[in-house]
C-alpha cells in the first residue's frame, strides 16, 4: 500500500487520504468483523475505498471483510481486468485482453449454510432478478463505455435450470437492449476450459458470484501472475479498490511483493473518480517500467528481465517512468466515459400470481429404508395432501427406486394435493397439520420448502417422474 500511494501522489492524483485500520489487529481487538464502527463511519463519508491485502483468521466465527463490506455498502459489480504482457511477462496467452465482470452479493456467497444431518450440511445459492439484472446490465454499460464489442455469460443452467437459468433468462434480456455489442453463453464448464485454452476468443464475461471468484484467479494467472490483477467493486455510490489477490503473511515486511496488483486497483480507482489522466500516466509509466525489466521476484525471468527488485524500488522505477509511455506493449487510454458509469437502477417489481401447491418435507433418519420411510409418510397423509415422492440428494428412491442407490439420512419428501386436479393449491394450514402429524408420528423433520406457481410456471424443479 505504501508503494502504490507513492506511485499515485508522485503522478498528481488528486486525493484527500483519511486512513483507516481494519484486518488482523482488528479481528484480534475484539470485533470478529475486522472492522470498528468509526471506520464505517469514515465508509460512509468518503465513499471510496483503496483497501489493501488483509488477512482473516481461520475459524472461531470471523467473518470476511471483504464479503461483509461487499454487501453492506452494495458493491453488487466487481470488475476484474486480466491481460497478458507479451513478451515482457511470460505467459502462454500473449494477446488476452478480458474483463471479468462477477456478480458481487448474492451466489453461494450469501453464506446461509445448516448442518442438518449428522452426515449432510447445506449452502444455499439465492440468485435473484434484480441481482442479475443490475450485474449484466453493468456489464454491457462497462463495454459500451470501454469500447469493448462482445459480451459473454457463463452460467450452469443445464444442472441449476432456476437459480443459473435466471442469471442466463436476464441477461438475454438485457442483451436485447444492445443490438451493437455481440453477446453469447456458455456452459460454465466449457466456458472455463475455452478460457483456460483461448482467452483471445474473449472479450467481456459476465458471471455469478463464485463462477467469477474462480475464473478471475484463473484468468490473471495464465496472464503470467495473479499478483498483476486489480480489482474493482462498485455499487450504487460507494466503490472499494483492491488486489485481486489476497494477503501474503510470510511476504510482509520483506520488500518483497509486487505493488502491481493493488496499483492496478489504485489505477481502477482513478477512473472511477474522473482521474482519466492520472490513470493513463501511471499505467503508460508501469508499462514502460515491465518493458524495461525492472522485475519483482514473482515475474522475474532470465530471458525477458533486467533487473530484479524489491517493494519500493519497483515503485520508484515507476515514479521514475512517470510521463513516458510504452514502445512495444499498447500505450493505455481510458475514454471519458468510463468514470463511474452511473447509478444502475433494476426494473419495476412484477407482480406475478402465486400460488402454493405442495411442500417439500426434509426428514433426518438414519435408519430407514426408503421403503420404510414412505411406509411412513403415507400414513401421514391426510387433510387432502399426501405423500408423491422421496429423494435422497437429489436422486428418487421411493417409489420405485434402485436398491443400488447409496442413501445418507437426509431425506427430501414431496407432498402435494391429492386433489384429481394437478397442481391444485394447497393452504397453509394444511402444511402445519402435515408437520404436527410427522411430529407425533417421530419423523424429525429438520426443514420444509414450499411448492409454488408463478403465473402458472413452476417456481421448483422437478423430479424423476413428474
């Protein structure tokens, strides 16, 4: 952090620092945060924040606090840039050029889990319309503004057909609104390995939260270095600027580690607050000083460098560089319209018809047969619901299951009307005495989810045979 800010007050960037703790002192003082409320204090008057690597310890209930500060000040849009530096950092991929665009609050990263079972816990993924909304039209604005021609969108919607099928239903919505930026989907999987394998195919790739987790690591290190990424997160009137990589304990205090990850963020920064040519002096000067082999040990080769450096002295070849531009790599211009982008706002909320038509019964037994336990569970079913199925992760195994199957004591098991109607309603009067029959009958329930239509669609995947 001391380098890059260096690097920023000697270019002229235009900044008042007020500066804040957080991290490991923090988490230690007592606030399993890593965060005293005076700095959100601060949070909330500057706006902005340039935040460098901190660490989390492990265990004992500590939260992140780059998850927690992610979604209290909704930083829904986190902008990783990854592109490689041919022939001056070493990398199989010379013309990449990406930009990751990962959704920032929801996902998996919501951290809702259970252990529910002794044998089986449980995360849920919550994607939501406006979540992906506000994300993929913050992609294609980003291009627009960017001058980027193509927009792609991976997702695993063959397997999540509701969660990911929403993420990939939005963002062909959105794409509609701009005929001039090509757009596509892939299937996460192949998606990844395309990337892996031809990231020039790419231009900008929009992803729900943990996809983009991933493959933005992915995607700076086949660059030639993860430590060369910066890393954006903007909401609507707060942004955090960081490293796309974490902290690095045994490096600290060294003169070891490579600024160039949290400068980039810092550069990103810069942008974001109309710094345009400030931005473009320190990234041309960076440029210049990777063309000229002024290395740190992470991208250190005998083939593409000159001279291996610490910390500091990397940024001071780079103060020493300021107003010089690059001669080999492309000289970096940020246009003017890519400051800020503006308050994304989703659109109005629908309001579809629901209707509630059976209820999913989770049941922890670890000595039941599937036989058995549906054995059970007709006998509860009564009041007009009855029992339609069970399955155990996902897989039926009553009625008419494989013996094969290996089973855990976690049980999904499906009521519905017993009305001749399909998908008739059902109250919920009628689910809470279903429950009061499994309790006095010993089933131990440990969780329900109900069954219901949106506008006659189904808000809930089907099983084998329905």
């Amino acid at each position: 952090m001391d380098a890059s800010l260096h690097i920023l007050k000697e270019a002229g960037a235009r900044l008042d620092i007020e500066e804040i703790q957080i991290g490991e002192q923090v988490y230690s003082s007592g606030h399993t945060s890593g965060i005293e409320p005076s700095a959100w204090d601060s949070l909330r008057r500057t706006k902005v924040f340039y935040k460098a690597p901190i660490t989390t310890p492990q265990g004992g209930g500590f939260k992140s606090l780059n998850v927690t500060i992610r979604k209290t000040l909704g930083l829904y849009a986190n902008i990783r840039p990854c592109a490689s530096y041919h022939p001056f950092v070493e990398t199989k991929h010379p013309v990449m050029d990406v930009v990751i665009v990962r959704e920032n609050e929801e996902d998996t990263y919501a951290g809702i889990e259970h252990q529910q079972t002794r044998e089986v816990t449980q995360c849920l993924k919550l994607i939501s319309r406006p979540g992906c909304e506000k994300i993929c039209r913050f992609g294609f604005e980003y291009a627009k503004a960017n001058g980027r021609s193509k927009v792609s969108c991976f997702t695993k919607d063959n397997i999540m057909k509701l969660t990911d099928g929403l993420f990939h239903k939005v963002f062909d919505e959105v794409a509609a609104d701009y005929p001039d930026i090509e757009n596509e989907h892939w299937i996460v999987d192949i998606g990844a390995a395309k990337l892996a394998d031809t990231p020039e195919k790419f231009d900008v790739i929009i992803m729900p939260n943990l996809y983009g987790d991933i493959l933005s690591d992915v995607a700076a290190q086949i660059t030639g270095s993860v430590g060369l990424a910066g890393s954006a997160n903007i909401g609507d009137g707060f942004a955090m600027f960081e490293a796309i990589h974490g902290s690095a304990p045994r490096r600290a205090g060294q003169n070891l580690a490579n600024p160039t990850g949290l400068l980039h963020g810092g550069i990103q920064m810069l942008v974001y607050l109309g710094q345009q040519d400030i931005a473009e002096r320190i990234h041309n000067a960076w440029l210049k000083t990777i063309e000229d082999g002024i290395h740190t040990y992470d991208i250190y080769t005998d083939s593409h460098s000159k001279e291996k450096v610490g910390t500091k002295e990397f940024a001071e070849a780079v103060v020493a560089r300021l107003g010089q531009e690059p001669e080999t790599l492309t000289v970096k211009r940020y246009p003017r319209e890519a400051a800020g982008l503006g308050e994304i706002k989703p659109s109005p909320r629908t309001n579809e018809k629901k209707e509630l038509v059976g209820v999913d019964v989770f049941i922890d037994d670890p000595t039941c047969t599937p036989e058995e336990l549906g054995k059970k569970l007709e006998e509860v079913s009564s009041d007009g619901i009855k029992i339609k199925m069970i399955t155990n992760r996902g897989v039926k195994v009553w009625p008419g299951g494989f013996p094969e199957t290996f089973c855990t004591d976690h049980w999904r098991c499906r009521f519905i009307s017993d009305a001749a109607e399909k998908d008739s309603p059902v109250t919920h009067k009628q689910i809470i005495g279903l429950l009061n029959r499994c309790e006095e009958a010993g089933l131990d329930f440990i969780k329900t989810e109900h069954l219901c239509m949106f506008d006659g669609e189904r808000g809930y995947s089907l099983g084998q045979g329905e």
